[in-house]
C-alpha cells in the first residue's frame, strides 16, 4: 500500500478531519479553529486546487492518520496555510 497524498477527490474521515484540524490550528483559539475546520470539513476539494500547501499533506498508509511532509519550515508553512485558509473563507 502506499500514502495518499491529498488531491482532488480525497475523502476524510471525521478522526482525519479533527487532526488536520489540530495540525493548523495549534496553540490558536476556538474562533480560528471553527473557521479552519469548516472549510476543511465541506470544500476540500476547492481548497486543494487553490492552495500548494493542502497539496503537501498525506494520509499515511501505516497508520491511517494525516501528516505533513514539511519543506523549509514546518512553523510558518503551517502559519501560511492557516492564515491563508482564513483570508480566503472570512
């Protein structure tokens, strides 16, 4: 088996969801969270096509569980991504 890196198409599960959830939203408060979490939860698939970051997370074939292959900085890319996330779903 091999991971499924995140393209169009993908389905999450409710466990999948929450911890991609976590992964851009740690430390931030529950108002950041909601705002993440929802466009995640009903437009994934828009959110792929339009943001390279999205493109970059996988679900792992070993554990089923989401991860992040990290670039440069796993810090400020998952800030990018968050904060891009936000600015396109106010």
């Amino acid at each position: 088996m091999k991971d499924k890196w995140f393209r169009k198409g993908i389905e999450l599960t409710e466990a999948q969801t929450e911890e991609m959830v976590n992964m851009l939203t740690k430390r931030c408060k529950e108002y950041t969270k909601g705002r993440i979490r929802s466009p995640i939860t009903y437009d994934l698939d828009t959110l792929i096509e339009k943001h390279w970051g999205l493109r970059r997370f996988y679900i792992s074939h070993t554990d089923n569980d989401v991860h992040y292959c990290v670039g440069q900085c796993q810090i400020s890319e998952i800030k990018e991504i968050r904060n891009d996330l936000m600015r396109m779903f106010p």
